[in-house]
C-alpha cells in the first residue's frame, strides 16, 4: 500500500535550499517514504500528536522530521521539517505539527 506524501510550504522552502547533493538524497529519500514510512533507519521520537506517530531520518548532518498518519481512509506521511543538526535539537517539534 502506498502513503500519500505531504510538505508543509516551509519544508518545500527548506528543499530548495539544500546542497545540490543533499537535496537529491533527500527528494529520493522523502519518495521513497511513500512505500515504506518506517525505514530501518528511522527512530520514533518520543513525541505525541494526536494524528499519528512522529519520526526522523537522519542523512548525515540533516534530520527529516516527519509524521505517520493512519486512519481507515487515510494512509498519509506529513514532511514536517528538514533541520541541519548540529545545531538542532528538536525543540520545535510542537511548532511544526500545528
């Protein structure tokens, strides 16, 4: 079964920002979201929304933040935010799911 894929606008910013290199990885990356939202290499943050189950990747320096959502209708994987660690350090992990 395949997730629908959602950016928020600023994630979509934040895409086009990225190093070239960074930017292919992680495009790739995020696609491949859609068929399987819980990679080996994902960790679940210890962080609750009322829709769904928080997670990250990590791809070297930079942290996609990412939600799982799944309903009877709705299998959907929400981008919340691509932050550059360090210095990131997840504080605004509620701001980015309102």
């Amino acid at each position: 079964m395949r997730y629908r894929l959602s950016l928020s606008p600023e994630t979509q910013r934040d895409l086009k920002t990225l190093p070239g290199n960074y930017r292919q990885r992680i495009r790739k990356l995020i696609q491949a979201l859609a068929d399987d939202p819980r990679p080996p290499n994902s960790k679940e943050l210890d962080f609750v929304i009322e829709e769904g189950e928080v997670r990250r990747i990590r791809v070297d320096h930079w942290r996609i933040v990412y939600s799982v959502i799944e309903t009877a209708f709705l299998q959907q994987v929400v981008i919340a935010g691509i932050r550059r660690r360090p210095p990131y350090d997840y504080d605004d992990i509620p701001d980015l799911f309102q």
